[in-house]
C-alpha cells in the first residue's frame, strides 16, 4: 500500500507570475547594490578626499578594501531579512521596518567583526556610509512603491482574486480592497450563500459579480483562473472548514488570504498570544493620556514657526486689510479635548458677514454628514480664495497650539453643530487634541466624505505614535503644495 501525496500545482499563469516575482526581485536587488555603491562612494570621497589607491597605499586604503565585503554583506542581510518578498514590497509599513532592521545589523555586525578581528575601519567613514545607504535604501524602495502604486491605479500587477463570505462582510472587505489598488488585488468576483447567483454585489467605485455558493469555492477558483481567494469574515463550517480550504487551494497552486475582524488598529498594538496552535490576537488598550514628547513637539514646533513667519504674518495681514478693509484674524469656536470649547485662531478668508449668510446657502451644501461645503463659496473673498489654497489661513493656529488647545497634528477641530450630530462613535475624535494638520488634511480635506474623514480621525486617536506625528507632517507638505481638497 502506498501513499501519494498531492503536491500544490503551478498553472501557467502562476508560472508566469512566478517569473515576474523572481525578475521584479532581481530588479529590486540590484537597484539596491547600486545605492549602496553610491553611499560607499560618497562615504569615502568625504572621508577621504582625493584618496583612492592607484598604486601606492595612503589614507582609505583599508575601507577600499573592505567596502566589497561591507556592501555584500548588507545585500545578504537584506535578502535574509525578506525585504524584496513580493507579498510585502509596496504594500504597508513592514517593508521600510525590515530594511531598516537588515541595516541596523549590518552595522552592529561590521562594527563586532571590526572589533574581533582588529580591523582598522575610520569610524567617519562608517558613520557615513551606513546612515547614507540606509537613506537612499529608503528613497529607492519609496520610489519603487510610487511607480508599483501608479501602475496598480491603472489596473496593471493586480492579483485577481473570489472574494468569500457573508454579503456585509464582503461588501466591507471589498470596498477597502478597491478603494486601495497600491495593495496589489482586484476583485473578479463574489462568492457568497447570501445572495442570488448572477447578482451583482456593490464595492464602492466597482462592482462585482455573485459566481456561486461558498460550496463550489474550490471549483470556481480553478475556472476563474484567480491567484488568490480572500476569505472575509467567517464561513459555514468554523475555523476546521478554513483550514481544510487552505490544503485545497493549496494543491491548486491559488493563495489563500484571511481578512481580520480587526479594523484599522496599527499592527503595533496587536499581539499574537499562541494557545495550543491557536493564534490568539491580544489587542493593546489605547492610551488617550496626554504624551510628553508630543506636547514637547507642539511647542518647539510652535514656537519657533510663529518667530520665522512673523514677517509672512505682517504681509497677509496687510493684503487682508486692504482687500474689503474687514478684519484680519476670524475666530471661531471649536470642540476640542474633551469637549472643551475653544477659540480657533485663521486668517479671514470669507466676507465679514459669513455667518449671517450661511443659512441661504443651506440648499447649496456640498458638504457630508453635518459638514457644510461649498467649492465655490460666494462668501469667499479674492484673498480668501488664494489663502485657502496655499492652506496660509490656517497659520495663526499656531498660537492655539502654542498655548495648547491645538496640537500641530490631531483630528479636524469640530465645529459644536458637528459635535451635537455626532452618531455612531464619532465622538472618540475629542478624545484627544484636535491638530492643524492630520490624516485628513494629508487624505484629501474637503474631497473626503464625512464617513472616511472619521474613519481616519478615529484610526489616528487610536493608533498614535510619535513616528506618526513625524510622518503626517512630512506629508503635509507636498499635501499642501498640491492643494486637494483645499477649498
């Protein structure tokens, strides 16, 4: 008696895919080799300007002998480390984490080698090349993920993926997995026991298809000729019918992808706690408290923005003035920490009569939920409009951080007719300090519609990190150059 043990089968399409994951990782690596040759360079033309051995040994001669080794070394961490893993490049944060880690070994390994073996290296020179490669290590993998990002927005390196599950959960999964095509899928169709085969299943900004019941899964994955089945939520049968789903596809060379119940918590926050086999996700309680290091940021921050624009300030506010002779600073009241009321400080941009004005507008409200826009505001003054757009109204602000009712990153400050309609929750954005800028202002501003602007205010209070802060403000910049949504 003999058994034969059904091995996972490669189509020709996965073959395909294969060949293009293998050349995309060639690709990768040796963009990354020749960074890294640029940061040696330049690490010994600083070091060592002028040395470089021709024939005679002077100054350097060691790190030019060395710098091989260094270098491939540093490709072999970086290659042990998975960084160039098809399923992760362009996709999330872990990517950038384990360049970072490779190269943080790297150092500590060249600097314990060094040291064992007596090695003579400049510290200069390392102190050079290692922080110069790890920089353009990042440049290059965020160049990469932009061109990867751009080609996935025009439907091209997409996986075609079934989505399965029940209709609420799919609708869900579905609608993020297309409102995201930097992720790398497309959903080609549906697979669900909660709707009628041939109906057509909404995801937002497409639509999909309904193939079949959940039984005839395996079926469908084959005919459908689909790289990946995306199992949302849970399916008749628990935890034993997924697993025995994953050995099927597996033996059909199809990937099988598990969404989590968990929504828009940073990976920093859950933990996996194994209990005989079974992944327990333990999820880290949020801390609302107010942070040190980020009060520490405001103020530096603040301070040192209102002393290097105080001739900006001068300026507009002589613009101001001149345009309708109206008053230069608009103050408003503003829900923030806690419910607390405060006076939000802007340059005017609207007539000074704005508010009185606002209810004949109603019927023109482009806004969702309780926002109120319009893009073309009659209430709006010429210089409101420019300032609006170059987001130099919201400057002043940095008084209200400074004295610590705004921070220079948080949630949009509400307005309190916003905050009396909140519903569902959203009133979780006032657990913290509202900011000047945030994830909305850096995802689209008034282009948001009010679902996804609290959406992101409520996975920023949750989610914070001093990281964050510093990433938001790093985009908030060519944000602001671009100036979507400022209106």
């Amino acid at each position: 008696m003999s058994l034969t043990l059904r091995t996972p089968a490669v189509s020709v399409p996965d073959a395909g895919r294969a060949v293009r994951r293998r050349s995309d990782a060639v690709g990768l690596a040796g963009l990354d080799l020749g960074l890294l040759l640029v940061a040696f360079a330049v690490a010994h033309l600083v070091r060592f300007p002028g040395e470089l051995p021709a024939g005679t040994i002077g100054a350097g001669w060691i790190e030019f002998v060395v710098a091989p080794v260094l270098i491939a070394s540093w490709m072999a961490l970086l290659a042990a480390f998975r960084t160039r893993d098809p399923r992760i490049v362009g996709v999330g944060g872990d990517e950038y984490r384990r360049v970072v880690t490779a190269s943080l070994v790297a150092v500590a390994s060249t600097a314990a080698v060094a040291y064992a073996l007596q090695v003579d290296l400049a510290r200069g020179y390392v102190a050079i090349a290692f922080p110069v490669g790890l920089l353009l290590l990042a440049l290059g993998r965020k160049g990469v993920r932009g061109s990867l990002a751009r080609r996935r927005a025009r439907g091209e390196r997409l996986q075609d993926v079934l989505l399965v599950g029940d209709l609420d959960d799919v609708r869900y999964v579905g609608r993020r997995i297309a409102a995201t095509p930097s992720a790398g899928y497309r959903v080609r169709a549906v697979i669900t026991d909660c709707a009628a085969r041939g109906s057509v299943v909404d995801l937002g900004v497409v639509s999909a298809p309904v193939l079949d019941g959940v039984d005839a899964v395996l079926d469908r994955a084959r005919s459908e000729g689909v790289s990946a089945v995306v199992v949302a939520g849970a399916v008749a049968g628990g935890h034993e019918r997924l697993r025995r789903l994953g050995w099927q596809l597996e033996a059909q060379g199809v990937e099988l992808v598990v969404s989590s119940p968990l929504a828009d918590i940073a990976a920093g926050r859950v933990h996996e706690r194994p209990v005989d086999g079974l992944p327990l996700m333990h999820v880290e309680t949020p801390d609302y408290s107010r942070r040190l290091g980020k009060r520490a940021l405001d103020v530096i921050g603040a301070g040192i923005g209102l002393l290097l624009l105080a001739p900006v300030f001068a300026l507009l506010a002589l613009v101001i003035r001149a345009d309708d002779r109206g008053p230069v600073f608009f103050r408003q009241t503003r829900v923030g920490r806690g419910g607390r009321e405060f006076s939000i400080l802007k340059f005017r941009t609207m007539c000074v009569d704005a508010e009185a004005r606002m209810a004949a507008l109603a019927q023109s409200n482009e806004g969702a939920g309780p926002l109120f826009k319009m893009k073309d505001d009659p209430r709006v003054t010429r210089v409101g409009s420019f300032l609006r757009r170059t987001s130099l109204d919201e400057l002043p602000q940095l008084w209200n951080v400074l004295t610590g009712s705004m921070s220079l990153v948080g949630p949009r400050p509400a307005l309190p007719r916003e905050v009396a309609l909140y519903e569902d929750f959203a009133d979780r954005r006032l657990l913290v300090t509202p900011g000047i800028t945030g994830l909305w202002q850096v995802s689209g501003r008034s282009d948001l519609d009010w679902a996804d602007g609290v959406r992101l205010d409520l996975h920023y209070v949750e989610n914070w990190s001093f990281v964050h802060d510093v990433v938001i403000l790093a985009r908030t910049i060519p944000s602001v150059l671009r100036s979507r949504g400022a209106y």
